[in-house]
C-alpha cells in the first residue's frame, strides 16, 4: 500500500529527502489557489519531492463562484504546470481541485447548493482537461456526499476522499486522507493513502 501527504506553503520548509527515508512513496502538492495566486512554496516543493524520488501530484483551491471563474483557474493551473516543465508524465498522483469552503467564502458570496458547486466543479476539471491535465476531485466524506452530485461530474472523475479514522467509506474514493496530524520528522502533516493506483 502507498503512502503519502499533502501540504502547502502553511507546512513551511519540507525535509524531502528525510521524508522518503521514511517510506514515503507520494506527495499532493498545493499549486495555488482562486484568481492567479501561486503557493509560494510550490516549485520549491515540487522540485525537492521529485528529486527526493517521491511521486507528485499537484491540488488546486477553488474560490470560483461560477463556471467561468473555474475555467480561470484551470487554465492558470495548466500555465504554471507546462511553464515548469511539468508534463503529466511528472505527475503520477494526478491533479486535483479543492472545491471546500474552509474559510466559507462561498457560503458568504450566496454559493451552497451542490448543483452550482457541481457545476463550477465540473468546469474546472473540463479545462483542466482541455489543456491535457485531466483531474479528479477532494473534498471530505460530507462534502463528497451532499453537495457534489457525482453523476454530474465528467465521466470517470476520480475522488481523492478526507475522512479521518480506520477506513474511507467512499465508494471508489482512489486516494483516501485518513488524517490531519501525521508525525513525520517533527512535522505536522496530512496524511493519505492510495486505494486505487489506476484512478489517479
């Protein structure tokens, strides 16, 4: 079984060398997020996974409130990928949106039905496709369940699940995060497994 984590510039300076002593086997970057906002950490995190030997994927965090903005965002996220140098075949993991509301951005800006979430979903992961970046979705067991309609999502869409405990009950979930607090050479990180290598 694989394991790896996910993590953002808030997860400071990565040891990623040390970290594949561990056994680690992946790592779920964040490239950016909402309306051209690079993480600051991103090439550098990328760029020491990669050498480090650890397989990368890259998540993406929505601020979109309509389809178009989600289209934005894609073609953003394509740009920094291909202007990196960074071609699918780098990006074992696959790529990802975050379409949460951690912050309730969109629930402050009127955005809380899951047909209008879904919809703004599946525009981002339509572009991401049209610029030769297929992608999959995050979200937690809740969110995952009640507000994105999963049917309406491009066919074959693979759900990257967060659900703390002993197992993921998401049905078909490809990549599971089981926690948020994994001990790994004095950090704090999340924590996630692949159930489903041929999804990514």
């Amino acid at each position: 079984m694989k394991w790896g984590i996910d993590v953002s510039e808030h997860n400071g300076v990565i040891p990623w060398s040390a970290l594949k002593k561990t056994g680690l086997s992946f790592a779920i970057l964040r490239l950016g997020w909402g309306q051209y906002h690079l993480d600051e950490r991103f090439y550098e995190n990328i760029n020491g996974a990669l050498a480090a030997g650890i397989e990368t994927g890259i998540y993406y965090y929505s601020y979109a409130l309509t389809p178009v903005e989600a289209a934005r965002e894609a073609r953003f996220a394509a740009f920094v990928l291909r202007d990196g140098g960074l071609s699918p075949e780098y990006l074992a993991m696959g790529c990802w949106l975050d379409m949460e509301d951690g912050d309730r951005y969109k629930e402050k800006n009127g955005l809380t039905h899951g047909e209008a979430i879904t919809a703004i979903s599946a525009a981002f992961l339509e572009e991401m496709k049209k610029e030769g970046y297929p992608a999959g979705i995050y979200g937690s067991w809740d969110w995952l369940t009640h507000k994105i309609h999963r049917l309406s999502l491009p066919p074959g869409t693979p759900v990257w699940c967060a659900q703390w405990g002993r197992e993921c009950n998401f049905p078909g979930a490809a990549i599971w995060q089981f926690t948020n607090a994994l001990r790994l050479e004095g950090l704090e990180l999340d924590g996630d497994i692949c159930l489903d290598k041929g999804q990514v």
